[in-house]
C-alpha cells in the first residue's frame, strides 16, 4: 500500500539528495506532518526523532516510504527549491544537472514516462555531459546550460 506520505517523502530526499535543503528541514517536514496528519506513520515518527542522525541516515529513513506512483511529480515538487537556490548560487549547474541526469536513468523503467514539459533535462543532457572536466565554470556551454536550468526550473516555481 502506498502512503499517503510518499510523495513528499521522496521529495524531501530529493531535496536533500540534490543539496537544496539541509537536514534541519527533514526533520521540520516530519515534526509538521506529525501535528497536522491525522494518519499516523511511524516512518514519519521515526525521521521526527532522528534529530542528531546524519544526512545519509536521513536519506535511509526517507528512503523506507514506498515509491509513489509518479516519481516524476515528487521531481517537479523541488524545481521551486531548485530555482531559488540556483538564483542564489548559480555555480551549482553543474551538480544539479548531474543530479537531474542520474534520477532520470534511475527512472528510465518508472511506471510513469517523462513529462512533456520536463524534456529540458534530456536537452541539458545532451548540451552538457556534467562529467566533462573541460565544462569549467565561465565557459559558455556551462553558461547556456545555466540559463536552460534557470529558465525552466523558474515555470514550476511560478506556477505557486
């Protein structure tokens, strides 16, 4: 049976995962549904007490919600976060594209094909191979690439 916590556990960790969010606001997220839910979980429960663990075992703990039905919808849920940490520090392109590029092979088999409007991650895989060691910062691909991010990360965080 499928939680009705899934989705947003899956979004924390991939916030987390990402770098878009610390610890700290795991825990917050936990502590909150804990109060508001009337559908105790105690995969929640657990992550409320988990206040001295470490990211990993933060990421351990999410990862026990079984996967929701659309993972692709968990993904558009931290695009808002995305978009306002890259206005902050444009210099994490690089990691957030390679972030993009391996959840997108993790769910090549996902019940749920990639959405029409979240193919600019297959045109930021092709424009730039976050490997490269030559995509160094200043350059313009790396540029380019940023500005793809930037713009299409900006349409999901308008849309709240």
């Amino acid at each position: 049976m499928i939680s009705n916590h899934s989705q947003k556990a899956l979004e924390m960790r991939l916030a987390l995962e990402a770098g878009l969010i610390e610890p700290e606001a795991v825990i917050e997220w936990a502590d909150r549904t804990l109060a508001c839910s009337s559908n105790y979980d105690d995969r929640v429960a657990n992550i409320s007490l988990a206040t001295d663990s470490s990211e990993s075992e933060l990421l351990e703990l999410l990862g026990k919600f079984p996967e929701p039905e659309n993972v692709w919808t968990s993904l558009e849920g931290i695009f808002p976060i995305m978009h306002a940490k890259l206005i902050e520090q444009p210099s994490l392109t690089l990691d957030l594209i390679h972030f993009l590029w391996r959840f997108h092979f993790n769910h090549l088999e996902s019940k749920t094909a990639l959405p029409a409007n979240m193919e600019f991650i297959l045109d930021l895989m092709c424009l730039l191979d976050p490997y490269e060691s030559e995509n160094l910062p200043g350059t313009p691909i790396l540029q380019e690439a940023t500005s793809q991010l930037m713009r299409n990360v900006r349409l999901f965080a308008i849309k709240d």
